[in-house]
C-alpha cells in the first residue's frame, strides 16, 4: 500500500506539472491589464495540496491512461477549483486564503496605499475578486479545449467541456446557495439529508468531474460510452464529500498555522453543518438556545465561539461527523474494486483513507 508520504509525494511531482503549464507565457499575456493578471495568478502561485488535479491524474492512469494526455484538464480542474475559491471568499468575507490575503483584502489594501478612500479602497478590492473569477473559469475552458492538442479525442474534449459549464457549474452554484441560504434557516428545520447533499453538492461534484475527467480521456471515451467511468467519478463524489465532512471538522478543531485561515470562521458564518445538526439534537434546551442566539450573529464575540465550540464538541458532533465521513469513504471503495491492481490505484485507496484522517 502507498503510504500517505508516498501520496503527498506524488501529488507534489503532479503540482509542479500543473504550475509550469500556468506560467507559460501565451497564458499570462491572455491576462490584462497587469493588477487583473497580478489577480489571476494570486492564488494559483500560492502553496496548495492541489487534490482535484492530483485525482484526475490518478484516475486517468488507474483506467490505463497517459498522465501527459490529462495535464491540460487537470490544470482545467485547479483553475476552476480556484474562481470558485475566490467568489467564495467574497460571499464569506473571508480576510484570508492559504495564509495571505485573499484577493478582495489584497487589492483592498493596494487600493489604500494607492490613496482610495476606505469605502473606494473596499469596492475596488471586491470588484477584481469579481472580475479574477470570471477570467479563472474563462481559462478552465480554454485549458480544456486545448487538451484536444494533447491527443485527447475531441468527442471526449466536448463532452468534458460541456459537463464543466452545464452540469458542474449549476450543482456547484446551486451547493454555494444552499450553504448561505442555510445560514439563516433555523437549524431544528433543517435535516442531515439537506446539509449532506449540500455538502455533496459544494464540494462532491467538482471531485467527481475530476474522476470522470481522468478516466474519459485515460480511456478515450465519453461517459455514456463506458461504465467504469461513472463508477470513478461515483468513487471521487463520495470521497469528496467526505473530505469536506473533514474540512468541517478542521474548521473547529485544526490549527489555523496549518490550515491558513482562522479556526471557528464557520461558526461565526452560522455554517449549517453535520456537527451543528448533531450537536444540537443532542443538546440540552440552554445548548440550544445558545445556538439559535449566537451561531451566525454579527455580534459574535471570542467567549461566544468558545463556548459554541464546546458545546459542538461535548454533544459529539465531531465524533458523529467523523463516522459520517468514514461511512462515505468505506461505500467510496467499493466503486473502484473493479480498477484493476495498480500503483495508481493504490494512490487512489490512500487518498480516500487520508481524507479522514488529515489535519490540515
């Protein structure tokens, strides 16, 4: 078995394959004017564990594929995965990614020393998050179409394409809505099955677009034509789904050093995750009125974070959330048992054990 060295190993000999392909001059001069290029590389020149690009890789080779056929979609896959971080970051409010600014903050702050007025200064700064996103989801397709020079069959190339814009943008998009529509829905209204197919749905489908992604052009095929296809992308949505079951865990209990951003964010955006659900079904009625009162509100202070923490963690909400992904992950196995034995399937089967078991 692929120890979990091994994998971060390979997935940093994949990250170096993608990042040289970003910075090739024909795509940084496609980018103008200097700040808005500045903008589009921000977050993709910043250390990543680049796991969406490092899967497409593994499946593509699982299925018997040349990695160097993929290189263009799996980059595909990390530009889009990054717009989606950016629009993210300005719905949140979130003052950091990867440990820096983010790029609403950033240019927010270039805008100040430019001499913005401090209301001019925060537009500004939204406005290129903005326009970063659009130009980062514009680049995903074009890397896609390009992996046609790659020798990936163009029937193969369309259908991926098309998958990106129409299936996993509206599922994506819909998953975002439903995290900020939860927020502020009463939490005894809400149930599991909502938040998990929220869940599957903001973070899953991305995932499972990278399994199919690899295993389409590692076979040469589109979706509908092989069925082993659907079952690794099938594999990717479920592990995806319970890496962010993880992430939720990490947004309580992590180290923010590792994790690049601050611990407890989620409870001062009022996320409506499985540890809050659990947690609150749990807890006794001073618990729950302490969570309808303070989880989500602006007036959130640091004794209120930590006695929410407390009471996430003293009611089991952790613990049962783990489980929850561990679950996912066992039903994720059984999809690619068929894969036949392989360095790349191995990588495969530790990636699913690491994803619950990380800590940043």
């Amino acid at each position: 078995m692929v120890t979990r060295e091994q994998f971060v190993s390979a997935l940093k000999e994949r990250e170096t394959m993608v990042v040289e392909l970003f910075n090739e001059e024909h795509y940084r001069q496609s980018f103008r004017p200097e700040p808005l290029r500045e903008a589009v590389y921000s977050y993709i020149n910043r250390p990543a564990k680049r796991f969406r690009p490092g899967i497409l890789f593994f499946c593509c080779g699982a299925v018997g594929g040349k990695e160097m056929a993929a290189r263009l979609a799996a980059a595909a896959v990390e530009v889009y995965h990054t717009w989606t971080l950016v629009h993210d970051d300005i719905i949140d409010n979130d003052p950091r990614r990867r440990g820096q600014p983010t790029i609403h903050e950033e240019f927010r702050l270039k805008a100040q020393e430019w001499g913005y007025p401090d209301k001019e200064a925060a537009d500004l700064g939204r406005n290129v998050a903005i326009l970063t996103g659009d130009l980062q989801h514009a680049w995903a397709v074009r890397l896609l179409l390009d992996s046609a020079s790659l020798g990936v069959p163009l029937p193969v190339v369309l259908d991926l394409v098309r998958r990106m814009e129409v299936d996993v943008t509206n599922r994506l998009l819909e998953g975002e809505a439903l995290d900020v529509l939860f927020a502020r829905r009463p939490i005894a209204e809400l149930t599991e099955a909502e938040v998990l197919r929220m869940l599957e749905l903001k973070t899953g489908v991305l995932y499972e677009y990278a399994g199919i992604a690899g295993a389409s052009i590692g076979l040469g095929k589109t979706l509908s034509e092989n069925g082993l296809i659907a079952a690794v992308g099938r594999f990717a949505l479920k592990c995806g789904t319970a890496f962010q079951l993880q992430d939720d865990i990490l947004g309580i209990t992590g180290d923010e050093a590792r994790l690049g951003k601050k611990v407890g964010s989620d409870i001062r955006e009022g996320k409506r995750t499985t540890i809050v659900l659990h947690a609150y079904h749990n807890a006794g009625p001073a618990e729950r009125e302490f969570l309808d009162r303070w989880l989500g509100n602006p007036y959130l202070g640091e004794q209120e974070v930590a006695e929410i923490r407390r009471i996430l963690i003293d009611f089991n909400g952790i613990e049962y959330t783990r489980g929850l992904a561990e679950s996912i992950v066992a039903d994720a196995l059984e999809e690619i048992g068929p894969l036949p034995d392989s360095l790349y399937k191995e990588l495969l089967l530790t990636w699913a054990n690491y994803v619950v078991n990380r800590d940043f």
